[in-house]
C-alpha cells in the first residue's frame, strides 16, 4: 500500500520551452462559399457565419450557410453526376480518382492538421499523428475496394444506391468525412455532405482536394450549415441513403422521419463505454490506457472510455497513478507540439460539460488536474469523479468532455453487469494479463468494438458501429462497404 | 542470536505481486516521450543536465594508466573553449584503475565509479565478488557498480541473488551501490520489473540497465520500466532510488528523451545526478557539439572536441 506522505512532484523544476507549429504556411480564405457542383458558389440566402478558434475565440473564416435552395441544387448536382459520370464509371476508374485523394492530402497533410487544430481545437499532435493519417488511410483503403465489390459479397451482385446524404460532427471533422465519403464513392455513389457548424473548415479543404483530384462536378458537394441545414438533406427525397454521425437525440429524430421511406441509413451515435481493469492487468499500462480512452481529443470521442470500472483490490493504487499521470498532461495551446488536451470545441459544449461538473459534485468527489490553462478559449481540465455509482447522472449520461467516472467491482459478472448498464454500446475496454479472460469478456460486452489491453484504436480495415442507442449499421473495414450497395442476384 | 539475526535480514519481496508488464503499452508510452518537443531555452538547460549526468565510462581489456588519465582529464575540462560547463558526475573504470583514477581526480568534485563483481558475467563465486568489491573500495572506488547474477535469476533462484546484492552492498561499505541487471540477457519486462523490486528491497541505491557488453543495452523501454518499479518502491518505502541507463545512449537527442520519460514519470527530485546517470563514453562530446551549436548557431567539425 502506497503510504500518503510519498509524493511525487511534477510541477515547476525542468520545463518545456512553447514549441508552437508555425501556420505560415497555411491559406484561410476570409469567407467560404458552399461546394456545388464542382464550384464554389453563394449560398442564396446571402447569409455567412463565423468559424472561430476555439482556443483563442478568434474569428477564423466566415462560412455560407445553405438553405433548401442549396441543398436542392446539391442533391441534384449529385443526382446528375451519378447519372452521367460516376454512377457508370468502370469501378477501376472511380478508384483511381479516389487514390488521388489521399495522396494529395497526405502530400498537404500538415495543412490539414494545422486547420483542424485551429478549427476544433484538438492538439496538433492528435490532428497530425492520428486524424489526417487515418483520414488519408481510409482513401487508400476504399480505394483498393472499388473494383473488388464482387469478392467483398461473394455470389452477389453489388449496386450502387445512388445520392448518399451524409452528415458529420465536430470531433473528428476530416476524419469522419473521410469514414462517410471514401466508402460511398468506392461503391459508386455520390455524395451531399454537411460538415458540423464549428468545424467546416477541413471539409472544405477536402472540397478543394476534390476539385484538385479532377473529380466529375457534383460527384462530392459540400454544404456548410446548422441543424436545419441538415434536416434538409436527411428529408431530401432526391437522397437513397442517410449516414449520419453524432448525438443520439439527433439520432432519434433522424431515425422517425426516415421511418416509412425507402432510404437506408447508418447512425453512430453516443456512448458511455466501460474500461473495465482486473486486478491482474499491466497496472501502468492500463493507467496510460484510461487516459487515451478519456482525455484523448478533450474526450469529444463517442466511443471514449468515459466510466472506468477497476476491480476493488487495485482501485486505490490504480486511481493514485492515474491521479499522478493527469499532474504530466499538459493541457493548454493546440498549436503546441506538446500540448496533450486542447481547447473544448465550443462555449456551448463547454456549458455542457460544466454544467455536468456541478451533477457530479453533488453525486461523488471530483478531482482535477492542477496547472494553469489559458484566460482566453475554452477549457477543461481532465477531471475524475470518485464514488459514483450506476444511479449517478455522470456515470448514465454521455458528458462528451475530458471527464471520467470511476466505479469499483468485485467480481467478473458484476463488472459485466455494470458495463452493460447503459443504453449505449458503442465499445469497451478490458484489462487483464489472462487471455481466457479477455475472450470471456469480449462476448459478455454489448458494445460494436471491445478492445483488450489498449483503447481508442482505429484502422481503416476494422468496422465500427454501435448497440442499442449507439447507433445502427456498421462504418469502415468490409462490413462499411454494405451500408453504400444494394445486392443482388 | 538467531532472533536478532531474523531480525536484521531483509526480506525477499514477494515478486508474484509485482504488476504484469504489457511491453505494447510500453512502446506506446516511449513513443509518445518521443514526440516531444524540446526547443531553445529548455534544450540547453537539459544538455548541461545530461552532462552532469554523465559517468564517463572505459571498460576495456586494453585499458591502460595512461588511457584512464586522459578520460579523467576529460571529466574535468570537458569543452573549456565553452566556460560555465559542469563537469561529469563520475568517471567508471575496472577495479584496478580505480586508483589511477583516484590520482588524476585529486581534489575534483567527481565521482569514482568501479564496475565488481566478476563484471561483466558475474560467473565468480560469491566470496571472489566480494574481495573484487572491497579491492575496490580500498582503492577509493566511491560507487561500486555491480552485476546481478543473471543465470541464478533466470532459473528462479531469487533468494540467491537477491542474498547475493546484500552482500555486495555490505562490502560497499560508504560506496553507494548500482545494481546492474543485465536486461538484454533478461529477456522480458516482466523480468526486468521483478529483477528491479529484489535489487531494490536488497538495498541497491541505483539500479542499471546493461553493462555495455551486452546487446541490446539500455533501451527507454527496460528504462521506463524499471523507473516504475522505483516509483513504486519510493511510494511503499519512502526511500528514493536512482536509475543508470548504461550503453547505447550516445545521441544528445535520445539523451533528451529519457529525460522526459525521467521527468514526467518520477518527477522533479530525480532529476539530478544524485538520483539520475548515463553510462555512456561518447554521449558527452555529443552533447557538448549541441551546446556549442546553441551558442554560435553552426555546428562544428567532431575534431573540435577532444576524444579521450
């Protein structure tokens, strides 16, 4: 037992010096037009709004924002490409184009992850190691699959289902364009997109990358909006297939005014995913895990490991490690190639997140990292609530921020009762040093991906998708190419 | 008697509770002390860290006098073209240059370390280990680096090794004791943590990776792990023990590295040379280019710095 008085000291002594990444090099128009057709045009209602940068609240960009008139012509520019160009292009073809996409963003990839990060406010270091890579990653993986369709449903014949409209959040903004649109244009479909409000600006790069890749006009539109905007391409009769990534109450909505047509649709929704550790996991390792699965992108991530359950015998020294280990986070300027936990997305999101620090003080104890974050912009600290329990509003309810929940068990089946507790299922994580376990484990969870001794990985090649109100339908690896095709003798 | 005798024996540490290591997790957390970012002001703070950090180290068969002289020159006058330098923490030389090194290192603030203990195999019995301990020690050795008995770890025989470093450290007399584990000859993680808990609750007052003639030497994941092992014992113990990388380091860049991971796993009171060392021969002129290229802004040619 670790005794008290033994501290470690991590603050003040030998310090890193700012390391910002320069953003010279990077070209921000002051306003952005939406992507119709191969252009960018005015939006008709004449209205912009600004894009600010969460960690500074500077203005970033003035952004259209498309109406019904817009998205009527976007749907029907994609219409039109699917009829003329994409839809009967040989599958070889289409992938040849989409190749072209991810080689020039990895060639502009340190563009990319500059913007995202003064766009989102996540680190530089996630939007350049993680984000743009695997945005890149998931082009070259479609890619390879567009003319491989008839080994992917073996004895099927797979069709295109012709305008995919495709919504996306603000937590990941390339790379969930990436997730939506790769895959749709692999199978021949094209595409209406909607970049979340807050974080526009990436997909509109993305927009330019298209034009770059010699794309048809209308193959890829992308409009730039709020909720109504939209609403308007999930209703859009001219749409065959909705995908839509975010909150589960959007979700729901979604999912009733899809009810009766004959589109097809995919959501991912929310999550509360358990990070279960038993007392025979790599105690270090599996700290270090807790903290990607939460504090990872200010914990904006829906399949975050946001309740951690940690068998009773190791609690006290688990939660003592992770306690030290949140003193070394730094959080603070994106921009900073140190930076380990950015801005909060948005003043709204942040509300959000304090609003459920005031809940759970009053349902356990919190605890905080110290250190000093900005004046200006939008923080969190990473934060542990100890002493909570499955009838807490911080353990049921999904907070989307750097926050954490921390439960104990006792035995196997209660760390499964508690884990599935929920009304999400979107993942899981488990920590032991017994492979049996790990196996037993993975069944017993009800989430779309369970990861063993490691947290929030992602490949191209792996599918995800949630249970129950985590969503429906699978995105990436084999099984995302289903959601794009109908199939047929 | 025998009840006083139980009473001043040090108890094995049961190694069945010392935590699993998942080497995946590991290399995962070494990367990421990697993609840190170590610029201007703090760059510089940490190169003269480093080489105060340093045990200026020959261990060679051809060793000679003379050879052992110049490398304690160099441990006094590292680069003196370039003034406000610190010197090594200790020169680590074989027993019998000890005294040769006592010679030339007459009235410095430096550190007089002796590989013992049938280095580098420590295939010797006991009571040779221990007259190679004590020779050293006479002859002024004020650190004495010993290795642990790799093939009576490897077949389980704790109790053997972990007697063994008692021993060793009770020849030490005033000299602290560095416990080498040989960890390239180890095999695992786990091994190295548990190698690292009986060395520890044996009384070792550093612990170190390699003795340099084994490959692989020190790597920052054997470091990590075992600079785990002694957060955990100081947080059980309240006592703090240091940690010697030895072989392998010979970058500025890789130095600045395991300061990081030094830094942001056991925090600020490490970071000294009293609690922190690099078993190295070549890092130091490594070091001292960077830091006169901090100075002038160009690099210089390898032949401005002396090689010793």
């Amino acid at each position: 037992m670790p005794t008290p008085e033994n501290k470690l000291a991590f603050d003040g002594g030998w310090e890193y010096a700012p390391a910002p990444e320069s953003t010279d090099h990077i070209n921000i128009n002051s306003r952005y037009g939406l992507f119709i057709n191969g252009d960018f045009v005015k939006p008709s209602s004449g209205r912009y709004f600004d894009t600010v940068n969460p960690a500074t609240e500077e203005k970033l960009s003035r952004i259209a924002e498309a109406n019904q008139t817009d998205v009527d012509k976007a749907v029907a520019a994609a219409r039109n490409a699917y009829k003329t160009t994409w839809g009967r292009m040989k599958p070889g073809e289409r992938a040849k184009y989409i190749y072209r996409i991810a080689r020039i963003m990895q060639e502009r990839a340190r563009e990319f992850s500059v913007i995202e990060t003064l766009d989102g406010g996540k680190p530089i270091r996630e939007s350049r190691d993680i984000d743009v890579p695997l945005a890149a990653a998931h082009f070259f993986y479609y890619a390879g699959w567009a003319d491989k369709l008839d080994y992917a449903f073996p004895g099927r014949k797979a069709r295109s289902l012709g305008v995919a409209g495709q919504v996306i959040p603000w937590n990941f903004p390339l790379l969930m364009a990436a997730w939506k649109i790769a895959p749709a244009l692999a199978c021949g479909n094209t595409v209406v997109l909607k970049p979340a409000e807050t974080t526009p600006l990436t997909a509109l790069k993305l927009a330019e990358v298209i034009a770059d890749a010699g794309l048809p006009p209308g193959v890829v539109n992308i409009v730039t909006g709020a909720g109504p905007t939209g609403a308007a391409i999930v209703n859009h009769p001219g749409v065959d297939k909705v995908a839509f990534t975010g909150s589960t109450n959007v979700g729901r909505m979604i999912q009733k005014s899809l009810a009766g047509s004959k589109k097809k649709y995919t959501l991912e929704l929310g999550g509360k995913a358990a990070n279960i550790i038993f007392a025979d996991a790599a105690i270090d390792q599996a700290v270090e895990g807790i903290v990607n699965g939460i504090f990872f992108n200010q914990g904006h991530v829906c399949c975050a490991g946001s309740r951690l359950l940690v068998q009773e015998s190791v609690a006290e020294e688990v939660i003592a490690r992770l306690k030290d280990r949140m003193e070394t986070l730094i959080v603070g300027n994106p921009m900073d190639k140190n930076t380990d936990v950015g801005a909060i997305n948005s003043s709204m999101q942040l509300e959000r997140i304090q609003a459920y620090l005031k809940v759970g003080k009053t349902e356990g104890e919190m605890h905080q990292s110290s250190g000093r974050v900005p004046r200006k912009g939008y923080w969190c600290r990473p934060t542990i609530f100890t002493g909570v329990s499955q009838s807490s509003r911080v353990v049921q309810e999904e907070i989307f921020g750097p926050v954490l929940a921390i439960q104990t068990f006792r035995r196997f089946d209660e760390a499964i009762s508690k884990a599935n507790n929920t009304p999400y299922g979107l993942s899981g994580g488990i920590w032991t040093d017994k492979g049996s376990k790990i196996f037993k484990m993975t069944q017993s969870i009800r989430a779309g991906v369970v990861w063993a001794n490691t947290f929030n990985k992602f490949d191209p090649t792996s599918p995800f998708g949630g249970y129950k109100e985590s969503g429906v339908g699978r995105e990436g690896g084999l099984h995302g190419l289903d959601a794009y095709v109908k199939l047929g003798a | 008697m025998a009840l006083s005798a139980v009473k001043v024996a040090r108890r094995l540490p049961d190694l069945s509770r010392v935590p699993a290591v998942d080497e995946v997790g590991v290399n995962e957390r070494v990367a990421r002390f990697q993609t840190r970012s170590i610029k201007s002001s703090s760059k510089v703070e940490a190169l003269k860290l480093i080489l105060s950090m340093i045990d200026l180290t020959t261990l060679e068969g051809q060793d000679t006098a003379g050879k052992v002289t110049q490398l304690c020159q160099k441990a006094i006058h590292l680069h003196d073209a370039l003034p406000g330098l610190p010197h090594v923490a200790a020169v680590c030389v074989y027993p019998t240059m000890v005294g040769v090194a006592k010679k030339a290192l007459a009235g410095h603030d430096i550190n007089i370390a002796s590989v013992a203990t049938a280095f580098p195999s420590g295939m010797s019995t006991l009571s040779v280990k221990l007259d190679d301990t004590r020779m050293a020690v006479a002859a002024g050795a004020t650190e004495i680096d010993m290795v642990i008995s790799r093939g009576a770890f490897l077949s389980g025989d704790y109790r053997y090794v972990f007697d063994e470093i008692i021993a060793v450290k009770k020849a030490c007399g005033d000299a602290h004791l560095k416990v080498i584990l040989e960890t390239g000859e180890l095999g695992t993680l786990d091994r190295v943590r548990k190698a690292s808990v009986l060395a520890m609750y044996a009384g070792a007052d550093f612990i170190k990776t390699s003795t340099g003639k084994i490959q692989p030497a020190a790597t920052m994941q054997v470091t990590l792990v075992m600079l785990q092992a002694i957060r955990d014992f100081y947080l059980e113990t309240g006592k703090m023990v240091g940690m010697k990388p030895a072989g392998g380091i010979s970058t500025s860049k890789l130095a600045i590295h395991y300061l990081v991971m030094l830094k942001e796993t056991l925090g600020n009171a490490w970071m000294t040379p009293e609690w922190f060392r690099f078993g190295a021969s070549s890092l130091a002129n490594d070091v001292l280019m960077q830091l006169m290229k901090q100075s002038t802004g160009v690099y210089q040619s390898p032949d401005y710095f002396s090689k010793d």
